[in-house]
C-alpha cells in the first residue's frame, strides 16, 4: 500500500464523502456537482447572492458563475430577482426545490457522518471531529467569511 501524508490523507477521505453524498442524492432524483452544493451553502446561508459573488465564493470567473447559475436557474433550483442594494444586478435564490435539495444534502450528510461514527466508534469520530477542527482553526479556515469550495 502506498503511504500517504496527511494532505493527501484528508483530501482523499473528502473525496469518498463526497462522492457518496452525491450517489446518494443522485438516487434520489437531486444531481448535482459539488459546485452546486457549495453555491446553495452560499445562497442558503446569505438568502441570496449575485453573479459576482458567487464567482468570489468559488473562487472563479464571474463568466463560470454565471453559467453554473444559468443551469441552476434552468433545472429550477434557483431563481433570480432584483438586488435591493444593486438595481443593476440580479441575486440567485434559492427556490422551493433548491430548498428541497439542501434539505436532502443535510440529512444524506447525517446519514454518512453516522456511517463514519459506526466505522470508527464514538470515541474516535468525536476525536477526529475534535482533530479537524483544531486544524480547521489553526489554518484560519473557520474566520468568517466561510469559504466552503472545493479545491480547484
């Protein structure tokens, strides 16, 4: 087996996660990337958000922004309205079943965090917890703004 270095360690593990959430919500008719799922942590968290700072939560082209809320809006996940601090700009919202989607990420997110506490036992899932999180707060990762993106 080859060793992998802690970095490696976590990014791979994410990735597994990762990936079962989005089986998982795929069985369930919600297909979505994980940019999506970033973008309504967004959209969820603020109420709403325009082009541009969706593009600076996911650290991309306000272009790539608008053309993943382009397809947002299109699959009906998002709606857009007028900006009230902008009259020039439009927010993304979420609609009902970009609610609906959100509810489902957060209780398939349950489900695998109770998977993982299964696998490794109570004690060392609250340690893990209580790992990453020291991590998360010495790295300055938990000072707000959030930036919850995946990793490009």
């Amino acid at each position: 087996m080859v060793a992998f270095g802690l970095p490696e360690l976590l990014l791979l593990a994410t990735r597994a996660v990762f990936e079962r959430t989005h089986e998982r919500l795929a069985a369930q008719g919600v297909a979505l990337r994980p940019a999506h799922g970033y973008t309504f942590q967004l959209l969820a968290s603020t109420g709403g958000a325009s082009g541009a700072e969706v593009a600076e939560h996911l650290g991309v082209t306000k272009q790539a922004a608008s053309q993943l809320l382009d397809g947002l809006e299109r699959a009906g996940f998002i709606a857009r309205q007028p900006d009230p601090r902008n009259h020039r700009a439009r927010l993304a919202v979420l609609t009902d079943q970009g609610w609906a989607a959100v509810r489902a990420a957060t209780a398939v997110w349950a489900e695998v965090e109770a998977e993982a506490a299964q696998l490794l036992g109570p004690d060392r899932a609250q340690a893990l917890r209580a790992a990453l999180l020291q991590l998360a707060e010495a790295g300055g990762a938990l000072t707000p703004p959030l930036r919850l993106r995946p990793v490009w």
